[in-house]
C-alpha cells in the first residue's frame, strides 16, 4: 500500500488519569470510508478531536499523508470537521458559512462563487444560499455543514456523528448521500458512531474502539461474521455467545449441553441468530441443541423467537416469516452449521 | 382569561412604578411655575381643566445651555459606556475562559466594590488625585514633577470615577453572553482555516453583540443622568445635565423646566435604546429555533 491518508501511531490520551485513548493504531487509506464505532467512553470522539487539533495526544504520532500535524493547530491542519451540533455560524447565510473556509485560504471572490454554487448545488441546496441557519431545517443544516467542509477539498473529512441529530426517516437517506458524496469527492472519510446498524451501511471498513483500544477494525461483513471478541460480537448485533470446553478430540462441548464441531477450535464462540434453523426430530449430536421456545416476536421479516436451553441459558435465534412458527413453550430442535461457529479469542 | 391573570401583577407593576410617574413628570413639564408648596399651578386641574403650558419645552429649544448639558451629558455617557466596554470585554472573556472555581471568585470580585459605600469610594479618589495626595506625593517623591498635577476636578477624573463606578454593569451581561456560547462554532471557525485572532474577530465578537449592547445601555442610561460623580471629581466648569436638573430643581425651584429637562433627557435616551434593541432582536433571532418542518421535505422546495 502507498503512504497512507492517516496514520496513528500509539496515540495515548488521559484525562485526569484515566486513559481515553490506550497506545492505539490505527490507519486510513486514501479515499477510504472508516467508521469508528464504539459506545459512550469508548474514545471515539477524543480520537476525532485529537486529529482536527482540538485535542493533544499525551504520546504517538498523528500523521497525514506521512507528515507529522501532532504539533500543528487546528487552522493548519489541511483536515475538515462536520460537528455533531454542525457548529454553523449562525450570524452568516449558508453562502457564507460555506463561503468561510475558502476566504480563509485566500481564494479569489470569483472562485469563491463559482465553488461555493457548485457545492450547494452537489446537496441541492442552491435556492437556499441567502438564508441564515436558523431558517433551515435539521437536514437542510446538516448538508450545509458538510459541504461547508468539502468546499475546501480537504483530503480527509472528519464527521462526529453526523447523522446522530436527524430523525430516523432522514438517517437512512442522509447515508446514502453520505456515501454517494464520499465516493464523488474521493475524500477519506473518518465517520465516529455508535451505531453498529449505521457504520455497518456505510464504511468500507469498521473499526470497534472499547475504552480507547482498537478491539477490531475490518470490513463490516467480516466483523459482523467473525468478530473477534466477545465484547465486539455484542456490540455488532444480538449475538449468541457460547463459551466452550476444548476436547482432546478437536470437538468443543458448551456450557448449554451441546458439542460443538467449529472449523476452527476457540475457546468460546459468536453464533448470529440467523444462522440458526428449526430441524424436525431430534437435533443432532454435534452443532445441535434442544431447547424451549420463551418468546417470540413477528419481525416483519421473520420472527424473533427467544429459546431456553437446558442450562437455562437463553439464545435468539431469527426464523423465517413464510414458516410456521413454533408456539411459546414448544420444545423445538436447533441446528447449525460449522462455519456459522464465529470463534472468539477473548 | 388564565394568561390576562398572570400579566396582572406585571402590567400593575408598570403602571404604578414606570407608566404613572412619567405621566407625573410630563404634567409638571407642561405646568406654570408659581410661588407655593408645591411650586407650580397644575396643568389640569377639576375646577380650571387644562392650563397647561409649552412654554418650558420652548425654552429648553431656544436656550442654548440646557441643549449642550444635554448633548455634553449624552457625550459623557457614551464616552463612558465604551471605555466600560473596552475594559469590560477582556475581562468578560477571562472570566468566561476561567474554570468554574476560578469563575465564581472573579465575578465576586467584580461584584465587591458594590460592598463599600459609593460616597466613601469616591472620596478614596479624591484622597488619591487631590494635590496633596498619594498619586502626586509619588510623582514628587519620585522627581516626576515639582508642582503638583492638577488631576483631580478634570474630565480625566471624572472619567475615572465614571468608569470605577459603571464597570461592573458593563462585565455582567458580557461575561454572561460570552458563558453561553456554543465553543463548537469556534472550533469549526478554526478548522476551516481561521487563526484565533480571525475566529474572535469574525465568530466570536459578531455573535456577543448583544452582550455588548446590553452592556453599552446599562452602563450609558444611568450614566447620562448622572450627577454626583462629576459634581465632585469632574471640573467645575462642566456642565451636565444631572447639575442643570438639580439647579433648576433646589435652586431655582422652577420644578416644570427640571421636569422638561428630564423629559428631554428621556426622550433622548430612547435613540440609543431603539437602535441597540434592533441589534439585540437580531441576535435573539438568530438564536432561534428554526421553523419546524416535516423530516421528509426536500430541501430547496421551500421558499
């Protein structure tokens, strides 16, 4: 790979003490969509901040494109921030909150109107250019603050957030834009979330931050099938985590009563809900278990059926909508193949 | 009928201490002087009905003194009011920077010269500027000067005392606007390239006009009317508007012409006032919630 966009090498941030960030890597390739999902005190935020310059790293080293910004501040770093609040200069309209970072840089006036045109039109929002923030609504606001920012071209785009203000009709929406945007600008973009739904949509790689170490960073479908750790299966989704004895034999036997025969041999497993089915009769010796129906609940696209094991333990497991689904209180039989067997090293 | 109750006590309040003792003062102001407790005839009376006279505002018109007090008085206040601002818009942004702790201690001691008597103060600067006093016993000890300066009874005196004693008006409302804003808008001015000197001059300062406005008039209005801090630090020669008042009210004992001179001070004054309420509806209106509208509009259909 040529020189990355971003690099972080053993950054560390404490605040009073208490580390909010741990010694951590992490790097983003030119043009590449990283989601950086964790929950609140994850670190997330203070990462973001710690690149725009608005925070210092108590030690490593930011670099971007292979040059060291640690010491730089804020208004020399060549990244841009879209704000979780989009912080727009209430005082100025849209053409001149866009406007603001271009006449910093010194760009002639008539370039100016020629860019700043262009971005509104990108986000259509070209008959809006003379209004002031407040005559917008939430969405009009959170396109302003993005172009505002691409408007410079920066070559990384950090965004905190940037759809957690909207309502969830807008979300979903917003993010196809959001991705339509990262792809025609060519810009990295460094997305800081705490929805696993919304990084799993949107990035071309995920990176799960838990109390300032990277717990695991690849692309989403990879994390979502095989995570890594207990904690980031739990994160990304309802996962059944099954925690297992290691046989001499090579075969796994779970605390719930069943023997595993995984792909490959881990002390504990992530199994997805989906991944489980109904069999008829009894279930089989190995990647199989009887169990108890608890609950069940019509998903739309399936049923949630929440099921007791032997050990009184509960997993979820997801049944399609088209079958008949079992009552609460029916013994039921499951099955599932090696491969769904997700092995977790801690 | 709930909301009208609530207003009440408000709209009463109003009337009894703003609306009822302006309407007093504008009957005395188009009243006739005449020997007598009080001394004036009423400008409308039961048994003579209206008596009333404009003679007093003509007078004010066609006599250059009073005019220049008032425009003298006007000029004190506003000079007053911004070297307030000036002062005060530093130290706004300390407090404002400062931690909690830090924060409560400074504003108490903004708040402290209020403890000590304002007469004892002044007399403190009189002590401190009079010819003998300790600023020019330093001068002269020091070989500065021989003679001692005349600082006391001057403008810069009377500024002194203006500014010592008005000072705190002006830091309260600026460091309570400057508290309330949003340091992200800050941070996003610096990310898109400003140097702090730029984010200060084009976010910060911009979106604390209010604050500043709010601290100009509660400093300007009491100012413009002011009379003992002048009378005793300020020259003698000076004449404002405070000392024309209290001339034609205890000496002269012309109780309508110092009711039409403060009606003219009143009248004055709403100018100032008109212009910065514009600038402060402007703020409050950009601070405003944005007018509400479904999640699914387009954007750019509305206009």
């Amino acid at each position: 790979m040529a020189t990355p966009l971003l690099r972080l090498a053993g950054v560390t941030k404490r605040f009073g003490g208490v580390p909010a960030l741990d010694a951590l890597d992490l790097t983003v390739a030119p043009g590449e969509f990283l989601a950086l999902l964790g929950g609140s005190g994850s670190g997330k935020s203070t990462l973001l901040r710690i690149v725009a310059g608005f925070e210092s790293a108590d030690a490593g080293q930011v670099l971007l494109q292979g040059r060291d910004i640690g010491a730089l501040p804020p208004h020399r770093r060549p990244v841009s921030m879209v704000f979780q609040s989009y912080a727009l200069f209430p005082h100025l309209s849209v053409f001149d909150n866009v406007a603001y970072g271009l006449r910093r840089d010194g760009v002639p006036k008539a370039e100016i109107a020629r860019r700043v045109a262009e971005a509104l039109a990108l986000v259509g929002l070209e008959g809006l250019a003379a209004r002031r923030p407040a005559q917008l609504s939430g969405g009009q606001r959170q396109r302003v603050a993005l172009v505002r920012s691409l408007v410079k071209r920066p070559p990384l785009l950090l965004l905190d957030e940037p759809l957690g203000a909207l309502d969830a009709g807008l979300r979903e929406r917003t993010g196809f834009e959001l991705r339509a945007l990262q792809r025609a600008t060519g810009a990295g973009f460094v997305m800081v979330t705490h929805d696993q739904a919304e990084a799993l949509a949107l990035a071309d790689r995920v990176a799960v931050l838990e109390t300032g170490r990277l717990a695991q960073v690849g692309p989403p479908r990879e994390l979502y099938e095989r995570p890594a750790t207990r904690s980031v299966a739990a994160f990304l989704g309802a996962a059944n985590i099954l925690e297992g004895r290691v046989r001499a034999d090579g075969a796994v036997e779970c605390g719930a009563g069943c023997l595993l025969r995984p792909a490959h041999v881990a002390p504990a497993f992530a199994l997805r809900p989906e991944r489980i089915r109904l069999v008829a009769g009894d279930p089989p010796a190995e990647n199989g278990i009887a169990a108890r129906v608890r609950d069940l609940a019509f998903r739309g696209d399936g049923w949630m059926a929440v099921v007791a094991l032997p050990n009184g333990g509960e997993w979820r497991v997801t049944l399609p909508a088209d079958a008949a689904p079992p009552a609460p209180g029916d013994p039921v039989a499951l099955a599932w193949a090696p491969e769904a067997l997700a092995p977790l090293s801690a | 009928m709930r909301r009208a109750l609530v207003l009440l006590p408000p709209f009463l309040w109003l009337l009894l201490l703003v609306a009822a003792p302006v309407v007093i003062l504008l009957g005395i102001a188009v009243s006739e002087g005449a020997p007598g407790v009080p001394p004036f005839t009423p400008a409308i009376s039961l048994q003579d009905g209206w008596r009333g006279t404009a003679q007093n505002l003509l007078t004010l018109a066609q006599d250059g003194y009073y005019a220049a007090a008032l425009l003298r008085s006007v000029l004190v206040a506003g000079v007053t009011a911004t070297l307030c601002l000036l002062l005060a818009y530093p130290m706004a942004l300390g407090i404002a920077a400062a931690g909690e702790r830090w924060r409560v201690l400074l504003l108490a001691l903004v708040l402290l010269p209020f403890c000590t008597g304002f007469l004892p103060r002044l007399g403190a600067w009189i002590g401190l500027l009079r010819d003998g006093g300790w600023v020019n016993g330093v001068l002269i000890a020091l070989g500065v000067t021989t003679e001692p300066l005349p600082l006391l009874y001057s403008d810069g005196a009377m500024y002194l005392g203006m500014v010592h004693a008005y000072l705190p008006f002006a830091v309260l409302p600026l460091a309570a606007t400057l508290l309330r804003r949003d340091m992200s808008v800050e941070e996003a001015a610096a990310d898109l390239g400003a140097s702090p000197w730029v984010v200060f001059r084009s976010v910060t300062l911009p979106l604390s006009l209010p604050g500043a406005a709010a601290a100009f008039l509660l400093v300007f209005i009491p100012a413009a009317g002011e009379f003992v801090i002048p009378e005793l630090l300020g020259p003698p020669e000076a004449l404002l508007v405070g000392r024309a008042l209290w001339g034609e009210f205890f000496q002269n004992r012309d109780w309508p012409l110092a009711a039409a001179l403060a009606v003219a001070l009143l009248a004055l004054l709403i100018v100032p006032i008109r212009v910065f309420q514009g600038l402060d509806e402007g703020g409050s209106r950009r601070g405003a919630s944005p007018p509400a509208r479904g999640p699914g509009e387009r954007p750019g259909m509305s206009k």
